[in-house]
C-alpha cells in the first residue's frame, strides 16, 4: 500500500533537545496567560497579524538556508511557528500583565504594543530575505509577487463587501474576520503568481490535489491550472466567517481567538509564497 501524505513537504521534526525547549517555553507562556486572562478583542487577535508574518519569514530563511546551522532547527517547519507563538505569547503576556486596554490602538495599549513587536521582528526577518536574495545570484523577483499582493488585496475587498451585504451579521467578526478572508486570498492568489507564472511547484498535498484536478479541465489553457484552488480557498473562508459570527457573538474570547487561527492559516502560506518567489528562483 502506497503510503498518503498528509503534511506539506518539508515538514521535520527537530531533535529532543529543541522540542523540550519549546515545550517548556510553550507551557510556560500558556500558563502565564491563564493566570493573567487577559482581555480578547478582534485588535488584540489582529495584532498578531505581523507576528503571522514573522513566522512565515523565518520559515523562508531556514528554506534558502540563510540562518546559522546553530539556529537553524528553530526555524525549521513546525517549530518556526511554535517558536514563533512563544515570543508573541510572552509579549502578549507581560504587556496584558501591566493593565494595559485592549480595545485600541493608540498606544500605550495592548493591541499596539504586540503589533509593533511584531512588526519589528517582521520587518527585521523579511529585511534579512532581502539582503540575503540580493546576496544570492539570483537577485530578487518584485514584479509578480507585488501583482499577487496587489490582486489578493483586491479580491478579498471585494469578498469581504459582498459578505456585509450578504451576511450582515458578519460584520461583528470586525478585523478577524476580514483578516480571514484577506490571508486566505493572499493564499490562493500567491499560489496562483507560484504555479501558472514563476513555475514553482505545491508543497501541500491536498492544495496540490485540487491544482491537479483543475489543470485536466478544460479551463486550464485560459484560466490556468490555479483558479479552482483560489475558488475554494475564498469559499471557505467566507463560510468559515459566516458560521463563526454567532460564535463571536456568544462566545467572544473563544471565537475571535479561534477565527484568528483560520486567519492564520491563510496569512502564512500566502506571505510564505510572496517572499520566497521574490528571493529565490524556482
């Protein structure tokens, strides 16, 4: 029997001794946070955006093998996240401890200050890919990542407006939701500039199954090999935000945090894809 592959290609486990040391940072940030409980608003879930990109970030540097050896396994794919998820939890942690509000931006607050860790160590990781796809041969690519980027923008506007009119009651899912909706357009959209453009290929299985599927249609010479990938990735996530504005009603620190999560996995795999096409070649 052939075996399935489930998990994306180039899932690794790394050794013991890192996977103690994120237990013991994990369990540790998850029980500081139980003690403080600190207050869930769609800011605070959406202040973890840039944080989402920073893991994404560090994931394409382990890729391109632009982190020392020293290092490297906690960059590596899934411990980026968890590693990720730590530093984010603790600042969350410690910024929540001081009694900060966590219903605006405007610092000093909670939202803000988490974003704007976030975006420091955001900005220092996508930096990093920069001057490391500038060192490289092959330079950087900009042109088609940036229209991916651009045309993602677009597409989930346009979902997000139709979903209000359609769904009012979406609505209350405020910056989650459409966070949801924008990291999964981003996801499809980027896999589309990937495949049917830049010629890379699909690391995930399922995602790689529909791209399959769709490219023995007949679509396939007008539309590409794609379009059915980025159909569902909007499908769903707009059904995923539809059935979670009633949990967000009822259940608002569950629901955003849980809303949060899908947008998660829409927003990583899209900027994974923006940032390793533009530094690396197929």
């Amino acid at each position: 029997m052939v075996p399935v592959q489930v998990l994306p290609e180039g899932t690794t486990l790394p050794s013991p001794g890192v996977l103690l040391a994120l237990a013991i940072g994990f369990a540790g940030v998850v029980v500081a946070l139980r003690r403080i409980a600190p207050r869930v608003t769609d800011r605070v879930v959406v202040a973890f955006a840039p944080w989402m990109v920073a893991g994404s970030s560090c994931y394409v540097l382990y890729q391109v093998e632009a982190v020392p050896q020293s290092v490297a396994p906690f960059f590596s794919s899934p411990a980026v996240y968890v590693s990720i998820a730590v530093l984010a939890g603790a600042v969350w942690a410690a910024t929540a401890a001081t009694g900060l509000p966590a219903d605006r931006w405007r610092l000093p607050s909670v939202p803000g200050v988490v974003a704007l860790v976030g975006s420091a160590v955001a900005i220092a990781a996508v930096g990093w890919a920069f001057a490391f796809g500038v060192e490289t041969s092959q330079g950087l690519t900009v042109a088609w990542p940036a229209v991916g980027l651009v045309v993602a923008v677009a597409v989930a506007t346009v979902v997000w407006l139709l979903l209000g009119r359609l769904a009012p009651e979406t609505r209350i899912t405020g910056g989650v939701g459409a966070l949801a909706v924008f990291g999964h357009a981003l996801d499809g959209v980027s896999t589309a500039v990937g495949i049917d453009v830049l010629g890379f290929g699909e690391q995930s299985p399922i995602s790689r199954a529909i791209i399959t599927f769709a490219a023995d249609l007949p679509t396939a010479p007008v539309l590409g090999t794609v379009w059915l990938f980025v159909l569902v990735k909007l499908v769903l996530a707009s059904v995923v935000v539809v059935l979670f504005s009633g949990y967000v009603r009822d259940e608002p620190t569950e629901g955003y945090l849980l809303l949060g999560a899908v947008a998660a996995v829409g927003l990583g795999p899209g900027v994974h894809n923006l940032l390793l096409f533009t530094i690396a070649s197929p």
